[in-house]
C-alpha cells in the first residue's frame, strides 16, 4: 500500500541527474580560480621584473613593451579564457537543467527545488564577474609600463 504513493512523490530536484556535482563545483570554481592564479602570478612576474633581491633594479628600463609584459598578457588572456570557459559550461549546464523546478526562496531554502539550476546560476553570475575583473586587471597591463617611476 506504501509503494503506490511512494511512486507518486517527486524528487526536488528532479534534474540533478543531467549533470554532475564535480561539474557543477568545477563550474563554480573556475573565475575565482583563474583570477587568483592572475593576482598570484602576475603580481609575482610584475614584482620580479621591478625588484631584485628586495631592492629596485638600478635602471629603469625603456619605455615600451618587454618580455615581461607579454608574459603578463599571456598570463591574462589564458586566466580570462578559462573564466570564460567556465561561464559558457555554467551555461551549458543550466540550459540543461532548464526542466527543473523553478522554485522560489521558500521552496529552494526548505526541500532544495531547482538546486541544480540555482548552482549553475551562481556559477554564470561568479564567473562573468571575475572575467570582467581579469579584463579590468588586464588595462593596468595594456596602460601602465612594467617599471615605472615618478623620476623619469
């Protein structure tokens, strides 16, 4: 007698099969990593070409482009691309769940419907903003020389 209404009662999240809890986790993690590896790196290669042995080079260097600040754009431009990467599977994702319980702040909060969707949702909103944060990063590259100095 159980069985029959045990049947009829629907998971919460009935799209949480189509797609993986590592994929979602790796959508979620891809723009706040890619932008840490970007601060991290870049600010180490940045100190590195300016700095040696915890003083500043003896000469400013020329004006201009050097191997330091293609390195850097590179740099960037692979951090942006794999925030990027992570916006366009978030997406994927959420299109892929698009069957799910909508849910409101209620139902997601107290039985988890449309948890699927509300992951993937975070995860497009996270990334596009770290991806805008590694292209405002990158002006400073594109704008400001590698060494400068107030003292020309």
């Amino acid at each position: 007698m159980t069985e029959p209404a045990a049947a009829s009662v629907e998971h919460p999240s009935p799209a949480r099969g189509r797609v993986s809890i590592v994929a979602l986790l790796a959508d979620l993690a891809a723009g706040p990593t890619a932008w840490v590896i970007q601060l991290v790196v870049g600010y180490g290669v940045a100190g590195y070409a300016c700095y040696r042995r915890g003083a500043p080079i003896a000469q400013l260097r020329p004006r201009g482009w050097n191997g330091e600040t293609y390195g850097l754009l590179a740099l960037n431009l692979v951090c942006l691309l794999a925030a990027l990467i992570g916006l366009a599977t978030a997406y994927a994702h959420w299109r892929r769940t698009k069957g799910e319980k909508g849910g409101g702040a209620e139902p997601a909060l107290e039985v988890g419907e449309g948890r699927t969707r509300f992951l993937s949702i975070c995860a497009i909103i996270g990334n596009l903003g770290f991806a805008l944060a590694i292209v405002f990063d990158t002006t400073t590259i594109l704008g400001v020389p590698t060494c400068w100095s107030l003292v020309s």
